[in-house]
C-alpha cells in the first residue's frame, strides 16, 4: 500500500514538473482547463490572473479573485502593464477572446496559459470568484 501511495506520488510530481517546465515564453500558448487552472492558483504565487472582458463585464458578471482587467480591445497598448516575470493566467467569457490574448502576450515574450471555457466554465465548476 505505501508503495502504490509513494509511486503515485512521485508520478504526480514528475507529471507537475515536466508541466511547468515546459511552459515556455514566446512559443505557442498553452490551454488549461479550469480544474488546472484552480489547482495553478492555488499552488503558485508568481502568476497573474488577466480578465480581457469589458469593463462592463467585469463589473456586472464578476471576476476570478485578484483578476487584472485589460479589456482585449486595449490590451496590446498595454502590455507593459504586465510582469514577463510571471505566467499569466487569461481569461474572458468563454475562452475565444482570451485566445486571442493568449496568441498576442505569447508573441510578444510573456509565459501565458489561457483558460479554458473561461469564466463561464469556471463558474459551472462552482469555482470561487468575485460577485
């Protein structure tokens, strides 16, 4: 039994190591899903969460927690708003404008993941987040 506990184990952590490893600034962004994306959050400091939502959106709809808002339409000439120092978490609605971003940050050097089904997916989770 402590050897299944201690395989398994060391399997996740070599599967979590070659992940962030593997997350690279400058090539093709990557997609998590939201149960990625929680577990990220909750485990790594160095991120940033960034909503391409309007601002509308933001306010009415709600936000992931300590979520960044660069509306995609500005967010090129506002890029050096962000840290390339950290990886970015992207999200909007759905996951199509927060694509978009993603493509963008990732062609201009930062480390990106973008969210998956966005906020709609991560609340259909019952994911916290700010209303």
């Amino acid at each position: 039994m402590k050897k299944e506990v201690l395989k398994i184990l060391l399997i996740a952590i070599g599967i979590y190591t070659f992940y962030t490893q593997n997350i690279h600034a400058g090539t093709e962004p990557k997609t998590i899903w939201v149960e990625e994306a929680y577990w990220y959050m909750q485990r790594n400091q160095n991120i940033t969460i960034l909503d391409v939502r309007t601002e509308e959106e933001f306010e009415e709809d709600g936000s992931l927690y300590h979520a960044k808002l660069i509306p995609l339409a500005i967010l090129a000439h506002n890029l050096d708003k962000l840290d390339k120092s950290k990886t970015i978490i992207v999200y909007c609605y759905s996951g199509r404008r927060s694509g978009k971003a993603a493509t963008l940050l990732s062609e201009h050097g930062f480390t990106v993941l973008n969210l998956s089904g966005g906020i709609s997916a991560w609340i259909d989770m019952d994911f916290p987040y700010n209303f």
